[in-house]
C-alpha cells in the first residue's frame, strides 16, 4: 500500500533481486492460499490465449511471466514436452511449484515436464540450487521424485521448417521461439545471397534458405553451429556455417567488398542494464553500419535488438545514424516485436524487449 494506506495490491517479495516487488494482483489476497488458487486460472487463459494466436508451430511460449500475470514463471512448449523456469523466490514454493505443475498435466497431458535451471538466476534471487531436471512425467505423481533418466532429444516444426531439440541442454529454454514470427516476415522479404549474423541453430538461416540462393550463417560457438547443421540435414538444406566472431568477420567482409542480398543481425542482448547502453549502441551501429555498406541495391536488412534498455526508438535512431554514414537509404518495411506467444503487456514495457526491423537498402 501506499503511505495513505491505499491499497495497490498483492505482489511477490524478494529480498535479493533489484525488482522487489512484483504485482500479482491489484486486490489484497489474503493469504497464500488465494494466490494458490490464482495459479490454475491463470495457467488455463495462458494457454487459451495461445490456442487463439498460434498456428503452424508445435512449439511456442505457453507462459511468459508478467505478461500472462504470473511473475518468475516461464513455460514453452515443444511438441509433447514442456520445460519450465521459475526465476522468482514468489514463485519457487513448494504449493506454488505443485500447482504450476498440476495446472499444465491436467490442461495439456505432456510427456513430460523439464525444469531448465540457470544456475545464475537463482544465484542472484538467493534460491538453493538445482539441476536441471525431469520435474515430471506421464504417469508420475506431482511432487514425487523425478526419474533420473533424461528426455531423449525431439524434432519441432515451426513455419514448416524443423528444428532437433534437446530438452536438457540449449540456451533459453532451447529456442529463440520470440524471433518465430520474425522469420516468417525476413523469408517473404529475403533473396539472392543471404548472411545470417548471430545464427546459433540457424532459426533465419533454415527460413532463408527457402527463399534464397545461398545463406551462409555466422556464431562464434561451435557447438550451437553443430546444432544448426544437424537442424539444416534434417531440412535437406545446404547452408554454409561460420565459427567466426560477426564483428570481426563482417570488418573482414566488407573490407573485402563482398556483397550480399540479404543480411540478419540478431545479437546478444548487448545492454544488460542501462549503464551500458551507450556502449550497447556502439556495437549495434558498428553491425549495422557493416551490414549496409555489404548490401547490393534493394538489398534487405533485418536487424534486431533484444535489450529491453535499447527501444525502438534508440534501435532506429541507430540505424539512421549507420544509414547517414554509410550514404544509404533504408526503406522500413516492417517494425516487428516478439511473436504473439511473447505477449507485449502496454504497462509493463520490460515484456516488449524484442525489436526487429526489416528494411529495404536502395
Ligand atoms: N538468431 C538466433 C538467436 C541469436 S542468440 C535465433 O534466431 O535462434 C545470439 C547468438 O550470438 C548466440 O548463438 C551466441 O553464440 C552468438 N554470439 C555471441 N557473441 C557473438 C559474436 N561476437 N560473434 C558471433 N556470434 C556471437
């Protein structure tokens, strides 16, 4: 409540993380029991609201945390396997896990459900460590002990395009889902030869491949490149995959006067805070500044930014500034955010951290 002892409502404590509160409702609830109970319904109209926006993939983001008012717990799904995080000292109780876990088993009847844990995570919210883990499996009580056995690796289909999974290793919960629609908008835009900058399994390069002459990808860590070989075997697709750092690669390209029809930028988040945004719009001017001077006429740019300190705004003034440098003219064709599975809440703006521009370079 407020100094006046308005009320504002009930919200998740933590005594470590720099976001103390976390608002779960703007009603009192008064005991742990009421926020028991809300754990259920919420997980339902997550999960309808999915039904609602998704189509053409067996994997996306069933629970997004605030976005679906339910802080520090994130679900995606692929095919009939589910993993799971709990990020919040709030969510990670006992009653609170059980209900998560029976609202998912008696809505959905996966396979089985995996907990990914990043141990830094629940470093920094004080909580004891974990493995990642079987929470559960098809014919397992909730809350019993999980099997030790591993879930064996799968395929999902997005777009029309397959992706081998492994659900127990991987960044992120395995994917970048949030980047789904994303790829389906660069493929309608790509063609002629593409270069796919930061392309860990290849989720741009396999949907450019459908489109373009040659894709060649880019990441600095070999084992996420295996994946994205194996990802383009299992699509029948021939893509060329770099190990290579992408500044230091498109300075040698385009110092080299390669030209290319398409090019993807999708970075790390470069602003883990806002302290380092200006150094965060350094690194995306000098990608994009690189990327425009490579691209031949009409050739499209998709650029993205996931640090939610970096907006749209700061994104696109980025851009202009390369564009001026590089005496280019960029045409916007699309300002995209995260696929719908990624819900944007408008009072929440943390939840709209994904931005991705296509643009056409004449
Ligand atoms: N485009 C991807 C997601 C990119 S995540 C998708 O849609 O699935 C960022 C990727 O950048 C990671 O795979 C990471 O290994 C890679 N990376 C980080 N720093 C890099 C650098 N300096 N050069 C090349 N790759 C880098």
């Amino acid at each position: 409540m407020d100094g006046r002892g308005r009320v504002f409502g009930t919200a998740f404590y933590s005594s470590s993380s720099q976001i103390a509160l976390r608002l779960l409702s703007p009603k009192t609830l008064p005991a742990a029991a009421a926020i028991q109970q809300l754990i259920p319904e919420r997980v339902g109209a997550a999960i309808d609201y999915r039904q609602r926006v998704v189509a053409g993939s067996d994997a996306y983001r069933l629970v997004f945390s605030e976005a679906d008012g339910l802080p520090g717990l994130i679900v995606d799904r692929y095919g009939a396997i589910l993993s799971l995080q709990i990020l919040t000292q709030g969510m990670d109780s006992p009653e609170l896990r059980h209900s998560v876990l029976d609202a998912l088993v008696s809505r959905l009847a996966p396979a089985a459900i995996i907990e990914r844990v990043d141990p830094r995570i629940r470093e920094l919210e004080k909580l004891p460590a974990l493995p990642t883990r079987v929470a559960w499996a098809d014919g397992m009580a909730i809350g019993a002990n999980a099997p030790e056995a591993r879930v064996p690796a799968l395929a999902f289909c997005m777009n029309g395009v397959r992706f081998q999974f492994d659900p127990m290793a991987g960044q992120k919960t395995g994917a970048f889902l949030d980047q789904r629609e994303n790829y389906a908008a660069a493929a309608r835009y790509a063609h002629g030869n593409a270069l796919d900058c930061f392309c860990y399994h290849g989720g741009f390069a396999l949907h450019l491949a459908r489109a373009c002459s040659s894709v060649a990808g880019v990441d600095s860590s070999r084992a996420a490149l295996e994946c994205a070989e194996a990802n383009a075997r299992l699509n029948g697709c021939e893509i060329e995959w770099i190990e290579a750092n992408a500044f230091d690669l498109l300075k040698d390209y385009a110092a080299a006067r390669r030209e290319y029809d398409t090019v993807v930028l999708d970075p790390p988040a470069f602003a883990r805070n806002r302290a380092s945004v200006p150094t965060a719009l350094g690194g995306y001017k000098e990608l994009n500044l690189r990327a425009l001077r490579m691209l031949r006429p009409n050739g499209i740019l998709v650029t993205c930014s996931c640090s939610h300190h970096v907006s749209e705004a700061d994104l696109l003034g980025v851009l202009a500034s390369a564009a001026l440098d590089a005496h280019r003219t960029v045409r916007i064709l699309e300002r995209r955010g995260a696929s719908l599975d990624h819900p944007a809440i408008l009072t929440i703006p943390e939840t709209a951290y994904l931005k991705c521009i296509i643009g056409s370079v004449i």
